[in-house]
C-alpha cells in the first residue's frame, strides 16, 4: 500500500463535488477541475477526501507501479486543495551591485548588469510584492506549479555564479561558493 496514497485529505473550508473520476473544487483562494485516473475512485467523508485504487486496478497493475500512480494523484489534488484554501509563497533573492526589479502594472522591469533592462511578463494568478530596495520579492499563488514554474524563469534571467554569488535566487537555495584565485 503506498503511503502517501492513504493518507486522507482535509477539505475543510473547501466546496468539493465528484462526479465520475471528476474531482471540481471551490475554496476562498481559487477553484479548479482535478481528473484522476480511472484506475482510482475518490471517496468523501465528512470533511475528508480519500483517493482509493480500484480492484480492477489492483489486478492489472504491478503493486508498485499502482503506489507510484496512487501516490502522484493524491499529491497532485493535495497540492491543488490546498492551494485553494491557502496561497502558496516562495521568495526570489537578488544579489549584486545595482541589480533589482521595479514593478510596473502586471510587469516585472530587471536591471540585472546587462546593457539594456529586462521586462518580464507576470501570467495570471500570480501575484507579486517587492521590498523598498527590489531586492526581495515574494511570489504567491494558489497554483503550485506554476509558482515553481515563474520562480524558475525569473532566476534564469541572471543565475548565480560561484566565486561573488551575484545574481537571482530562490531563497532556500544553496549556492556553493568557490575560491578565488591564489598566488
């Protein structure tokens, strides 16, 4: 039996409607459509939802197989719940003489060292809040992936490099700092 596949999902604060393998959701932050697999059945009880593989399931698919796939559905509805009752949050660090953002409508504008400034386009659902200095922003939204996904794309504008550390960062990255030259 998987583990992260049984353990129950608290939906408490959120509407939540199956109908067939559809999972609809509706909380205070967001709302969405979740299609799980027919390989398993969702299943409500009070204020808990439960994702629970199949017999025909069971027999088709190899036990670990069925946990791997057991295990991803479960945290991929958790995520999205979850997403829709709280925000998720990740803070993007800059690091550099003169380098910064400045926001500008649903724009982000990067003086990164480059000849020319950057202009980064926020999608929707994602929300953005910059520090006096623009050295710190703190990126929010209720859908997780795409959170990761913008983090990415703004820390690949300028990476960090080893030897000064400058450049954009997500904050609980760790970057391995190398020795300068000796003589």
């Amino acid at each position: 039996m998987s583990k992260i596949g049984r353990k129950p999902i608290d939906i408490s604060g959120i509407n939540v409607e199956i109908k067939n393998q559809e999972i609809r959701y509706k909380g205070p932050k967001g709302s969405g459509v979740y299609s799980l697999s027919d390989s398993f059945t969702p299943t409500v009880t009070s204020n808990e939802l439960k994702v629970v593989p199949t017999k025909d399931a069971q027999t088709r698919l190899k036990n670990r197989d069925l946990n791997r796939e057991w295990g991803m559905h479960r945290a991929l509805l958790s995520n999205m719940l979850l997403g829709s009752k709280n925000e998720f949050e990740k803070i993007v660090e800059i690091n550099g003489l003169g380098y910064k953002a400045a926001q500008s409508g649903d724009k982000l504008v990067f003086t990164l060292g480059y000849s020319h400034k950057i202009d980064f386009l926020l999608p929707k659902g994602v929300t953005v809040s910059l520090d006096k200095t623009g050295q710190k922003l703190t990126l929010k939204s209720a859908n997780k992936e795409l959170l990761g996904e913008v983090c990415d794309k703004i820390c690949d504008l300028r990476r960090p490099e080893p030897y000064k550390g400058t450049g954009i960062k997500v904050s609980t990255d760790i970057i391995v700092r190398k020795a300068g030259k000796t003589k």
